[in-house]
C-alpha cells in the first residue's frame, strides 16, 4: 500500500502540518518495504526437522554385496526371544517371539555399501521394511518387500556390550521390540537406545 494513501485515510490534527522531509522519506522507503513484503510472502516457511536419533559412533558395515546369513534375538531377559518373520499374519510383521528357532527365524544380512544393510527373511525370501505408510514415527517391521529401497535399509550398530541395534534408514529411528504390545512387534520408533533396542545378531562383519 501506498504510505501516502495510507496517510489520508488518517485524519491529521490541523495544528500539525505535514513534513516535507517526512514525505520524502516516505516515497523512498515505500517501494523497499513493498518489496520485503513480496519476498517474505513468497518464502517457504521452513520444515521442522526432527532431531536426529542418539546414536552410536561405531556402526557396522561391509563391502556391498557381501552377505551374513544369521538370526535377531532381543537382548531383553533372560529368555533373549528369537526375532520371527510371523508368516501366519498379513505381510509377515516381525515379531520377538520365538523360543524354538526354525525357518521363520534365519535372516540374510545384505550389504548395500556405505554402511547399509537390506534383511531378508529366509522364510519368504523378502525384505524387511520399515513400514513407514502405517505410521511414520511407529513404522512395522514387515518382511514384503521384492526390491531394496531406503525403506528396506538399515544401519547396524555396535552397542560395545555384545548388543547391535538397528536403525532404520527411512524413518531415521532406532528398531524396537516393542513388549507393551502383544507377540512384541519390531517397530522403528525410539530415538535412543534402551534395553527394547538392543538385539543379538551375531556374524555381522566389520570393515
């Protein structure tokens, strides 16, 4: 808006004249304030990030290609429950479970290079993916996936205590098993670790 329209929709007391040198700043300064506005409004606000999770420096990787075939148990008890791909349930969700190891518990660990892994279950030859469509701050793991995309990517790292934990590419959280719910599903959802992150995966190498 013109300052000095502005100015006369104003009513001046008549014992105040008006400035000359008042007006003159006001016809120089008007353009350059017209144009902040302009610019401001047509700037992205910017995203809120979400923090980074807290994690450790020491994260295990290998040559791309290479692969480990292993098992996932959770470090939490004494019982260290056998990580299962449940192909009794719709898109095979993993769950901490298992007492009796078979099939449905071996996993091979593939190397994408630069410090990812890709988890595929042996009992339905399919990646693991963090399932970032349900909820992505909560997302299931779920062995269905035929390719590798950052969904099916994850980063293994050395807790220093004989435990790995794992975190997912996608959704940037650490991997839990999470017991406040029934068969204790792995959900992608804590960004530090406690005991529910902490796993055993033993064979997985370092380079």
């Amino acid at each position: 808006m013109d300052i000095r329209q502005a100015d006369r929709t104003r009513p001046v007391p008549p014992a105040v004249p008006a400035s000359p040198s008042w007006a003159l700043r006001a016809r120089v300064l008007a353009p350059a304030l017209a144009l902040a506005a302009l610019i401001a409004a047509l700037l992205p606000g910017q995203p809120a990030s979400a923090a980074p999770p807290t994690i450790p420096p020491n994260y295990l990787t290998a040559a791309a290609g290479t692969t480990v075939s292993t098992s996932i148990s959770s470090a939490v008890g004494l019982a260290q429950l056998g990580v299962t791909a449940n192909l009794s349930e719709t898109n095979a969700p993993l769950q901490a479970r298992s007492t009796d190891p078979g099939l449905w518990e071996r996993f091979t660990f593939v190397s994408q290079g630069s410090g990812a892994w890709a988890i595929r279950s042996d009992a339905n030859n399919k990646y693991v993916t963090a399932n970032l469509s349900v909820a992505s701050t909560d997302a299931p793991l779920q062995a269905r996936a035929t390719t590798v995309g950052s969904w099916e990517k994850f980063y293994v790292y050395d807790n220093g205590d004989a435990t790995k934990s794992l975190v997912s590419e996608g959704a940037h959280l650490f991997v839990s098993a999470n017991y406040s719910v029934t068969n204790n599903p792995l959900r992608a959802r804590a960004n530090i670790v406690g005991s529910w992150e902490k796993f055993f995966i033993p064979g997985v190498p370092t380079s």
